[in-house]
C-alpha cells in the first residue's frame, strides 16, 4: 500500500511564494523606472498632477537624478513654479538641500533674481547665510539689485568669503552693476577685500572690461585709507584685508565655467589654482550657471 502524505497549504505557499515574486521581479522594476521618468519629465515640464501622483505612490520629495540635482532644484532651474510648490507643499521636502557642487534652493532663486519666491522659501526655513557661497554672491554674480538689498535686510553677511576668499561685493564688480556695488559698500562691503589670489573688486571688474568701474572702486578704497587712523594694525595704503583658503576649498559647480582674465597679472597665492579670476594666460572657472543663460564671452 501506498501512503500519499498531503502537503499542508503553508508549505505549498512558501514553495511558490519566492518563485511568483523572482517571476513579478522585471516587471516591477520596470514599473519603477517608469515612475522615475515621469517624475523627472514632471520637474520638467511643470506637472503638479503628476507630482501628486507620484506622492501616492510613495515618491521621496527630496529625490536626485543621475547627476546628484535634487527635485526641488530641478523643478526652479525649469521654472515649473507650480511643481515648486507642491514639492514645498510636502512637509517631508528639505528646503536646504544641496547639490553635488554645495549649492542649495535659495542659491538658484537668489541667481535668477526670484526675490518673491526667495522670501518664501525663507519663511519656510531657507537659510540666508551659510559657509562658502552664500544667496548674496549669487545675487550679486547677476546684478540683482532688489534680490541683495533683500538679503541685506535678512541680515545677509555682506563681507561673507566664499572659501577662496571671494566677496558678494567681488561678484557685483563683475557682474558691472554700479547700483549694486553702491548698495553692497553702503552695507559696510570692503573695498579692498582681497581673495587668496591677491585679487580685489576692482580686479574682478576689470577682468570683465568694466574699466569705469574699476576705478570706481579704485576711488573707494583709496577713500577708505584716507579715513582709516594712521595707527598699528590698520589700513594705511600697504596691508589689506585677505582670507586665506581652508584646507579643502569646495568650488560651486565647477563644470559650469567662464574663462576671465586679469591685467596686470598678479603674484601667485597659495591654490590660486582654484581662485578667480584667472591671472594672465592662464584659464578659471567660476560658478556660472550656463543652464540658466550663457555666460558672456570674455
């Protein structure tokens, strides 16, 4: 006789539960990479529906794409202005988010001079002053002038060094703004600032052909010796102000460049590799951001 033993139903379902689930396997993550497109085209192209689908579906709002942009930046650098703000409207989105290059939300709306939204996304906790690069230097960078006298009222650092030293007034200067510039030394903004490449405001607007204005700054800081006391330790028209450049300079990103140049060339600091402008013959890069308008040709 022949006994037939009979299989209980937990076993069976351990057997072909694994089998079904390695089966569903390339379905499923074909399945997902679909909802990653559409997310992504959804930054794109200002989809808030879409969005708030993916949302269901469980979407991370502080997701990053290949190459390290977070969603939120994604969706301003596009203007999809209504995808902003769902993506602000989800509790879980983290407004101070950086980019491979350290830069973060209230950076990008400080440089397209989106002065409304930047105070937004401040009064959801956007930071205004940060180490390194700050709101300010890229407002500056465009001669946005409502965008800094704003940030100046938020208690922006006007003196803030990026980490080779380089000022918000710096940026103004070669952005050839005079109106920004006189809002920047109104706020206390230190003419003869230097970088660690020995590089002043009045450098950097000439290494973009503001000849005026160069010496418009010339003029400030020659005013500045003059009212400054005689005294140890203060300006008398050798020493000036200069930040060194820490250990490890972070540069914003460095894949979006302008190539300047500065006459007369001057003497080499220490990582001036990574200092801007370039000196004489030499090429640099500074964090022009091409995806947002093509930088001018030198």
């Amino acid at each position: 006789m022949i006994f037939k033993r009979k299989i209980p139903n937990k076993t069976i379902l351990s057997m072909v539960l694994p089998l079904a689930l390695l089966l569903s396997a390339p379905v499923s993550a074909q399945e997902q990479q679909l909802e990653s497109r559409n997310w992504y085209l959804a930054l794109e192209n200002d989809r808030p529906n879409i969005i708030e689908q993916e949302f269901i579906k469980g979407a991370n709002p502080n997701a990053v794409d290949s190459k390290g942009n977070p969603s939120l930046m994604l969706a301003i650098r596009n203007k999809s202005w209504k995808v902003v703000d769902t993506l602000l409207a989800n509790r879980q989105t983290n407004v101070n988010i950086e980019n491979e290059a350290r830069e973060t939300p209230m950076m990008y709306l400080a440089l397209m001079g989106e002065t409304a939204r930047l105070r937004d996304l401040q009064a959801r906790g956007g930071q205004v002053n940060r180490v390194g690069w700050s709101p300010l230097h890229y407002a500056a960078s465009k001669g946005h002038e409502e965008t800094v006298r704003y940030l100046l009222s938020q208690k922006a650092i006007v003196n803030a060094p990026a980490p080779d030293g380089t000022s918000p007034l710096m940026m103004a200067a070669l952005s050839g703004k005079r109106a920004v510039v006189d809002v920047l030394l109104a706020a206390g903004a230190d003419p003869s600032m230097q970088n660690a490449q020995g590089l002043s405001p009045a450098d950097w607007a000439r290494s973009a052909n503001h000849e005026q204005l160069a010496s418009y700054l010339d003029q400030a800081v020659a005013r500045k010796a003059a009212s400054a006391p005689a005294a140890a330790g203060t300006y008398s028209g050798g020493a000036v102000q200069t930040y060194g450049v820490p250990e490890r300079v972070e540069q914003p990103d460095l894949n979006r460049v302008q190539t300047v140049t500065v006459e007369p060339e001057p003497a080499p600091a220490a990582d001036s590799s990574s200092s801007k402008p370039a000196s004489s013959g030499s090429t640099s890069r500074y964090f022009d951001l091409d995806r947002f308008d093509k930088p001018v040709q030198p």
